[in-house]
C-alpha cells in the first residue's frame, strides 16, 4: 500500500506575498515556484508558477546510537518574510530544522588579473597590465545555501514549525516537547512546552501541531493527539506546561465508536490570518474556535462524514491515521481542506455553502472550470456521483495552500502539484 | 461471538500493526504507537465485555477448559505475564513461568539498547525444536536468558535506559503480555488473519492463537 517513492509531495507553502510556492517531498527535495510576472502583452495568460529553484534540503541520516534511520522527508516548510534580496524558509524533517537562503545571481565578475576566464590561474609572467574587473550581466542563477542548522533537540518526531512575528525567533514541535530557537543560534533552544510523563507507560496524550500567534508574539498554540488545544502565554513562565486557555469540545455520545479516540486526534491546526480564530482538523472534521470560547467550536464543518460507518475498515488500511491540513484563504472567509479520491473541500464561512472539487489531469484541462463533485452516500447514484466505494484512498490531499491575498490555491496530490485559480473575465 | 471474533480480530491487527511499525523507516512512532495502543484496549474491552455477557445466561456449568478463573488468576497474580503455556504441556515450565515473570519484564527493556542478542535466543529455540516445543521457549533458552539477566542487571539499573525514548512503549511487551496472556489460551481456532509477516507457525497446535505468535515477535524486538 505504500509505496515508496521520493516525488510524494509531503508540504506545501506559499511565502508571504504569494510570489513564491515551496514544495517538499519525501525525498528531502524543495522545489520553490515563482510567479510570472504579469505583462501588459499577454493579458490573458495571468501569472502562472514556474520551477524557480530546487535543491536537496535533507538526506537519510543514520542514528548510531538508537540504531535508527532519519527519514529525509520535508514535514514543514515555513517561509520568513522578506528583508532583502534574499529569500529564507525553514525547512524540517524529523530532526533537524534547516534555515536556507534562496538568493539570485544574474552578474557575474569578468576581468581578473591572475586568473583567466575560465578560473584557471594565470603565470605572473604573463601579466602586464592591470585591469579592474567589472560585474557583467550573466544567465539567471538561483542557488539556495544552508545558512544554518538546528540539530540535536528532539527526542521524538518533529511535527511542526512555526515563525514567530518578531521574526527573530521559531518553535519547533514534536511528540512531547515544543522548542524555541532565536535564527542565530544554533546550538542551544529553549525548551517551551514538555508533556513527557515521568512513566512513559502513563503516556495518553501527544503534541500533533503548534503554531504562533500571528501578530502576539507571546503566544502560540499546540494541538493534541485527543482532540484538545491549548494556547500557551510565554510570559507567563518560562515553561509553558499550563495553559492560558484550554479549548475542548464535550464529546457528543451519540458519536461514539469504537474508534472515537483516534478519529478525534487534531492533525492540523491554524490561528486566522486576523488572530481572532482557530482552525482545527480531525479526521473527519474542520472546527473553527473563537479565541474566547474555550467549551467548544463556534463551527464545525463536515469533511467526509460518509466515512463514520467505514472506520473499521480505514484502521485495516491504516487510512485513519492520514493526517489532513487545512487552510484559510486571505480573508478567512472560506476555509479548505483535503480528501480522498484527490477530492479537497472549499467551506464559506459567511453563506455556509461548501464545494467538494477534485485535482486530477482528466478533470483539469489548462483553463477548464472545475467542476463541482458529489460522494453519493447511500440509495440511487445519480449520474455525476461516485459512490463511496468507489473512492480510491491511496488518491489522498494531505496537503493545500491558499495564496495570502489572491484566489489561488495550490494542492498537492500525491507526487502532483495542482494549481487553480479565480477565472479571469 | 460475532463482537468477540471481531474485537480479537482488531486486536490480532493491532498487534501485527505495532509489530510492523517497528520496522518502518525513521523508527518507531510515538503518536501511532498510542493510537494503536488505544484501539488494542477498546478491543480488549469490547471482548472482555462480550466475553461475560455470552457467559452469564449460560448454566454455570465452568467450561472444561475453565478460561474464566484462568483470565481471573492471570489478571491478578500478573506474574503470570509469560504467556503461559497451554494444557498440553508438561508441568515442569510452570515453576519457570513465575520466576520468568520478572525476567519477562526486564527483558524488554534491555530489548531496546541489546536487540539483537535477546531475539537470536528465542529464534534459535524456536527453529531448532521445531514440532516439539514449537513456541514456546526452551528451558535452555531460559536459563540463558536468566543467566544473562543476572550479570546484566545491575549496570542496567544504574544506567538510565538511552533508548528509552525511540522505544515509545519500551515495556510493550510487558504490557502486552499482562493485559492479553489471559486472552492467549481462550481461542482455540484463531484464524490467522494477519500476514505471516512473523516467524508464524499456525498449525503447529491447537491451543496457540495468533495472538500468542505475535506477541512473541514483539517481545523478541
């Protein structure tokens, strides 16, 4: 069932402006997409993405001592904003956190006096002039470096990354423990939230996802494994083992199952671009939370409630445990998220409509318009439908990106990156 | 029984899943590792559950192989965390199960930082005695193991164990043991519905369950 293979996009990031898209996949690749820029003869044909830069950002890496192997998948991509020429993202596997620097090269210098043209050294003989060398326009290079690397602080998986807004400073998240570092430190990190039971055997709960507050820089969030958040203040203690706030929803018995404590696990979590709200997906799922209601969702969205009467047989082909993110659009009006069968969900927030749409090549002809698709749940299909057996769960959206401010939306299915956007009149 | 075949069922899968996720790249993982462990317990709930019910409207007349006390004993005496060996066998393992039952549960803690030590014994009994002892480990194999034990013990104590936090569940095994090794004996006919990813012998005897082979293979990593 799962095959291994390197091109499987496992994150997908624009960078602030939406210039830029970042990729990662299971191979420890990051292919970073840049925007045309819009050219008043070719109005028709809008900014579309093109490769900009690729580079191995991971590789397997072997820990001697836990006689384990590091996989050099991209979990997370985090872009920082811009300051300057450059562009920089945080780029993580399981371990190691990694700053690079995207930069552009489109001069080069000519004209040395001891070495020649082609670098090699020239006999001091031969010199009899001096001349200054110029800066000459070359082909356009774009070359990512390492700037820095934050290795060694966790025990367990990273699951998260996340920028804080005084753009000094990230966390890192994993299993138990959540990690501050300042980007010009390397080789210490604070260590910030620590759920680690003195006896592992009393382990019930895990960190699934953390993120910052968008513009407090004091605080962030972290999600758990049973369906809680809790959203920390870092002025309060240095170690932010309590909570400020403490987000729950009662559990609804009706909807017990056999399976209820798995399915309720958060697999992403979100603050709104405004910092008012909270996105939280589980496995069937989106809730949105109101900062000062911490007893339950203000809305709660359901992804593919078809699948509640399928659970038995999604833990026999580990599908339960797929871990969908979930995205706000610019003006966190419309929130989206993925499925199966290459399906992803659109909500509105404001007219309560939702759209289920699909990302595959037969569908999506350069220019078509999306159409709309309909998981039949039970009774007579109708002729556009599919049926919920005919879903195919190895076709899963994990991962999807909204542009900051455009509709645009980047989804990625599998090993294939998908790009829509609004149609122009 | 429906429920009860069910629920063994997932249990029987859950297993084989922590089995495999051993073995997976970038090492076991923490939050499947407690997601399977869940589910394995609402399992055993679920049978236990279903298990007393098919057994109260029944004349109380205690099934020949009495699985019920021997679930009660297990449960409370918990040295019985071996699982123990069925009917058939001669009684001499009997006294080396209590006194395995520590062994057992330092065993797998010392799996983590020495694997591969520990597993070659208990394969090598396994395979080299084939029809006769089948699954369940030699005296031999036992006494080496004790011996091994012995010697080992104390720097182990003293040292906090390095692995402990790859190995999520690093006393899986003991948990496994003590929560299921009442379950081990109850199923005569367990279907081996999960893959023979593990040293399986599943017509070796009646009284072995799947269950059993595969909490071995767990144990022995």
């Amino acid at each position: 069932m799962n095959e291994y293979r390197a091109d499987i996009i496992s994150t997908v990031e624009f960078n602030h402006t939406g210039e830029l898209l970042a990729t990662g996949d299971k191979g420890g690749r990051v292919v970073i997409f840049q925007r045309e820029q819009e050219s008043k003869n070719q109005v028709h044909r809008r900014g579309e993405y093109n490769v900009y830069s690729t580079f191995q950002s991971h590789e397997p890496e072997f820990d001697y001592l836990k006689s384990l192997e590091i996989e050099e998948k991209i979990n997370k991509i985090r872009w920082l904003p811009q300051q300057n020429a450059a562009y920089f993202l945080l780029s993580t596997n399981d371990k190691t956190v990694k700053l690079w620097k995207v930069s552009e090269r489109d001069k080069r210098p000519e004209g040395y006096n001891l070495k020649d043209e082609e670098g090699r050294l020239r006999d001091p003989a031969t010199i009899t002039t001096l001349r200054v060398p110029v800066l000459r326009p070359m082909d356009l290079m774009v070359e990512a470096t390492p700037r820095r690397v934050f290795a060694n602080a966790h025990t367990y998986h990273i699951n998260s990354i996340s920028v804080n807004s005084d753009y000094e400073t990230y966390m890192s998240a994993d299993d138990l423990r959540i990690n501050l570092w300042n980007f010009e430190i390397t080789n210490q990190s604070f260590n910030i939230v620590d759920i680690k039971p003195a006896n592992m055997e009393e382990l019930t709960e895990v960190i699934t996802a953390a993120e910052f507050h968008p513009h407090h820089c004091n605080s962030f969030v972290y999600s758990s494994s049973k369906g809680t958040i809790r959203l920390c203040d870092m002025r309060a203690s240095a170690l932010c083992d309590r909570h400020s706030k403490f987000f729950e929803e009662p559990e609804d018995p009706s909807n017990r199952s056999f399976f209820s404590e798995i399915i309720s696990s958060i697999s992403d979590v979100k603050f709104s671009h405004s910092g008012r709200y909270i996105m939280t997906r589980d496995y069937l799922t989106v809730k949105v939370w109101d900062l000062n209601m911490e007893n339950r969702p203000i809305e709660t969205y359901q992804v593919h409630d078809y699948l509640r009467s399928k659970l038995c047989s999604l833990y026999e082909n580990d599908c339960i445990f797929d871990k969908f993110e979930c995205v706000w659009n610019g003006s966190d009006s419309v929130i989206m998220t993925g499925s199966y069968n290459n399906f992803f969900r659109m909500f509105d927030r404001n007219t309560k409509r939702d759209v289920t749409l699909e990302a595959s090549r037969e569908n999506s002809k350069p220019r078509a318009i999306l159409k709309p698709r309909k998981v039949c749940v039970g009774g007579k299909r109708r002729k556009d439908e599919i049926s919920v057996d005919s879903l195919d769960f190895s076709k899963k959206i994990l991962h999807t990106a909204w542009h900051p401010s455009e509709n645009i939306i980047a989804v990625a299915a599998t090993n294939n990156l998908y790009i829509f956007q609004d149609k122009v009149n | 029984m429906e429920v009860q075949k069910e629920a063994q069922r997932i249990m029987t899968l859950s297993v084989w899943k922590m089995y495999h996720s051993r073995m997976q790249r970038g090492g076991l993982r923490l939050h499947r590792s407690l997601q399977l462990s869940l589910v394995m317990r609402s399992a055993r709930e679920l049978y236990l559950s279903a298990k007393v019910e098919a057994h109260e409207p029944e004349v109380p007349l205690p099934p020949v192989r009495s699985p019920d006390p021997r679930l009660h004993q297990s449960r409370e005496a918990e040295a019985g965390a071996e699982a123990a060996p069925p009917d058939g066998e001669p009684t001499s393992p009997e006294p080396m199960d209590t006194r395995e039952a520590p062994r057992a549960e330092e065993t797998p803690a010392r799996c983590a930082p020495r694997p591969t030590k520990v597993s070659r014994k208990r394969r090598n009994s396994s395979l080299s005695d084939g029809g006769d002892v089948g699954l369940v480990p030699s005296k031999k194999a036992r006494l080496e193991e004790e011996e091994e034990g012995a010697s080992s013990e104390v720097p182990d104590r003293l040292q906090p164990p390095p692995a402990q936090a790859e190995g999520a569940f690093p006393n899986l095994a003991r948990v496994l043991q003590r929560r299921f090794s009442g379950l081990l004996n109850c199923s005569p006919a367990a279907p081996p519905t999960a893959p023979p990813a593990c040293e399986a012998k599943p017509a070796c005897r009646p009284a072995d369950s799947m269950l059993n082979v595969l909490v071995r293979a767990v144990v022995a990593f």
